[in-house]
C-alpha cells in the first residue's frame, strides 16, 4: 500500500471525550473512527489489523472442527420468549424496533436462541451429532459503560462457537480441544504471557465457566493469580468455599486488573430444552442436546493489543495482527535514486508477498514520516535515504525493541522470509 494513497491521516489529538487509551491511539493512528459514543468504524489499516485477528481464530475454530457460518442481526422474538430472555427486566441491554408491517424484533445480543432453534432443521438422530457452528458477527448491546474505548462496544464484533453434544461426556471432550485452541490463539497472537484462564461464574455441570483474561490496567475486571498453582479466579466467585475447592491459600493469591478477551461455558440443556432441539439415540430414546458456548471479542482483542502494547509515542503490533509486516519510509521522494532503491524495495515485497506499506509521500518531513511510523506501530521500519543508498544498505528499526541497525537488501530478506 502506498502511503500516499491511504485516505485516512494521522492526528495529534484524539477527540476531548475519548478517555481510553485504545481508542486514543487506534484514532489518532486512523486505525478507526469514532461514530458514536461506543460506536466505531474500521479504516483500512484498522481493517486490515482486525482481519488478521480474525484470520488466526478463524483457524484454530476450524483446526476443532467448527463450521463457519453467519446469522441475521434481526432477532425473531418468540425464540427469546421461549427462554425468557427477550423481556427487558431480564436482559437490560436489547435494541429493540419494530417492524412496519408489524411485530417486535432485536438486534441480536448473541445467539444461543437462533442457532438452537436453526439445528432443529438439522439434528435428530445420534448420527447427526455432535456439531460445532461459529461465526464472526456484529452483536449490539445497550451498554452502559462506554469508557473502554472499543474494548467496550454497543455494537462490536463476536466471534461466537457452539457446540452441539449427546451427552455430558462427549460435551466436555470438545470443551477441552477449544479451551487448548483459545490458549493457542492468544500465543498467536502476541497475549500469551499475560493472559490466564480463569473460573468464572455461569457453568451448569462444573459450577464454574472459565474466561480469558489479559492482564492490564485499563481491565474492568479483577481477577486473582496462583503464582504457585497458576490457576486463577474471579473476583465475583472468590469464596472460602471456592478456595477451598481450588486447593488455593488466600495469602498466595495476587490481584490483577483484567479484560475479559474470552469465555468458555458448558450450557448443559438450558437452551435445548426449552427450543427442543432433542435427538434419538441408538435405541430411539429422545434426549435434549447438550450445549456448550465458546466466546471471543476481535474488536475487544484488538483494543486490548493497543493497551497491552502502545507506548507513549503510539501503538505496537505484534508481528502476527499487525496491518502490514513493514514499513518502507523513503526520505529524499525528490531523489532519483532514493526513489528508484525504496521503489524497488517495495515491488520486490509485493512480488514476495511481503505486505509493506511504503511512505512515498512528498512534502512531509523526516521528522513527521518518522512520528507517524512510531503512532502506527508496524514491526519493522525500513529507512531508505540518500546515506542508506550511498552506502548500499538499509537502516532498519524493530517498533517492539527500539534496535535498529544497517543491513544488506540479502540480511532483510533473510530476515522477513522465515
Ligand atoms: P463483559 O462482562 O465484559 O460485559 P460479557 O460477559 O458480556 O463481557 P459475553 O457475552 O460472554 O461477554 O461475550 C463474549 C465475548 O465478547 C467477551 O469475552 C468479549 O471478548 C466480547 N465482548 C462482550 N461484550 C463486548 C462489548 N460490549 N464490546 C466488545 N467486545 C465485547
Ligand atoms: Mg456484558
């Protein structure tokens, strides 16, 4: 990508009413643009990051066997009826509108009731069983707090899977090959040291769901570390009780702010029973299925990269999400052969498929070029100026660590193809 030819700028400023520190940066980056309060858009570099991050999941769901699908935002009332869910004294976060030829309808908080009922098509036999469904869907929530930046959306992206099981046992080996793939997707991308599994409230079998935690102030949440055991727990089932359980002394345990990036539950047959999704057993005995759901948050993700990561001088992504693996900074656009090198560079990425977004803007200063580089926050940073071209080398700068050295075209290429 041209640098010249991306319409979005960056800014000093983030608007006055923005206090985080993710959608702070991701602004003034032009990673997104802030709609509403809690309502944000994706520009092509903000895109471009949430695509990849959807791509790693995208891979580990169907690594486990889930089926990739998408379903309407529009929600049919009478499925939320059937669980006592659509009533907003139960469930306080619905958008709700109606239809003009008549009738109620939601935009969808998530999707527990459709699914259930949409496999009622597909599910009666034991043969047909068991079945995984995800998909990466906008979801709108009426929520209250919108102080996280895009850590906290009214209207966000989900990636929500769920699993469809004959029994309790065969529920609980699935559950463990998407718990060992969330604990694969955040080494994948960049959060593996600072994220925990932690037991929640919200099972039916285990009386506990297990959520994913990243560790990081601008968390709203709080959850306690085992340093010893490495286990861990939120604060909302923490309880002599559950300690206990747990096998954890009190004194061994250290508190942490916390975003919840994920979420495991075992539903047992709450949402089956009620939408009667069953199915016949070998012996043609009717059975409700058993269920369980498998949440993840790519916009909350991708906030919290930003908060994990960002510095003072702007945001910095791991080599796995961020929007381009380098960036081609051309210093003297009124060289010839400045010009003539940097281009070269950047026709041999694109031939290798090295994505690189190239600086060739005119008219901007090397001062300017650089800040913008440090505020967008790709990996790798690669000078290209008239000392570079006089010495035949390029000056490069790794966003993450600060070291920066001069190497030959061979060392970077050696260097960016693994
Ligand atoms: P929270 O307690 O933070 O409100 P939740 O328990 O409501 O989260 P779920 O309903 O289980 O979350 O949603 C699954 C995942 O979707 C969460 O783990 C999170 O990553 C993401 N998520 C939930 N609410 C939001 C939101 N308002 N904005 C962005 N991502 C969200
Ligand atoms: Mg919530």
């Amino acid at each position: 990508m041209l640098q010249s030819q991306l319409f979005t700028k960056t800014r000093r400023e983030a608007p006055k009413d923005e206090v985080a520190k993710n959608a702070q940066l991701l602004i003034r980056a032009g990673f997104v643009h802030k709609e509403l309060s809690g309502v944000y858009a994706y520009l092509p570099l903000g895109l471009r990051t949430l695509n990849n991050i959807i791509q790693i999941i995208r891979e580990e769901m169907n690594a486990i066997g889930g089926n990739e699908i998408i379903m309407p935002a529009l929600q049919d009332k009478s499925l939320w009826e059937k669980t006592d869910r659509w009533d907003d004294k139960k469930v306080d976060n619905w958008f709700k509108t109606e239809f003009k030829s008549g009738g109620e309808t939601g935009l969808g908080i998530t999707h527990e009731e459709p699914l259930t009922n949409l496999m009622r098509d597909y599910v009666s036999s034991y043969r047909d069983l068991p079945a995984y469904a995800y998909q990466f869907q906008t979801k709108f929530r009426n929520e209250m707090r919108a102080k996280s930046g895009i850590m906290r959306g009214k209207e966000f992206m989900m990636k929500d899977l769920y699993s469809f099981s004959r029994n309790e046992a065969e529920h609980k080996i699935f559950y463990e090959r998407a718990r060992a793939a969330y604990i694969k997707i955040f080494e994948r991308l960049g959060l593996g040291d600072c994220t925990h599994v932690v037991f929640a409230s919200g099972g039916i079998f285990s009386r506990f769901s297990e959520e994913f935690q990243t560790v990081s102030d601008a968390g709203e949440d709080i959850i306690y570390i085992d340093e010893r055991s490495g286990q861990a727990l939120n604060k909302e089932v923490l309880t002599d009780d559950v300690l206990k359980e747990l096998g954890i002394a009190r004194e061994s345990l250290v508190e942490k702010k916390s975003i919840e990036v994920g979420n495991i539950f075992n539903l047992g047959t709450k949402f089956s029973e009620p939408l009667g999704l069953s199915y016949k057993d070998e012996l043609g005995e009717s059975h409700s299925v058993v269920m369980g759901s498998y949440g993840l948050g790519p916009t909350r993700i991708m906030g919290t990269i930003a908060e994990v990561f960002g510095d003072e001088r702007g945001l910095v992504w791991p080599e796995a999400v961020a929007p381009y693996r380098v960036h081609i900074i051309n210093l003297a656009t009124d060289d010839e052969e400045v010009n003539r090198v940097a281009n070269l560079l950047y026709d041999e990425f694109l031939d290798k498929h090295i994505d690189a977004l190239y600086d060739d803007r005119k008219g901007v200063s090397a001062g300017e070029k650089f800040n913008d580089s440090d505020l967008i926050g790709i990996p790798l940073r690669v000078v290209v100026s008239k000392k570079t071209v006089a010495e035949g080398k390029f000056e490069v700068k790794e966003r993450m660590s600060g070291a920066s050295s001069m190497i030959s075209r061979e060392e970077l290429f050696i260097r960016l193809i693994k």
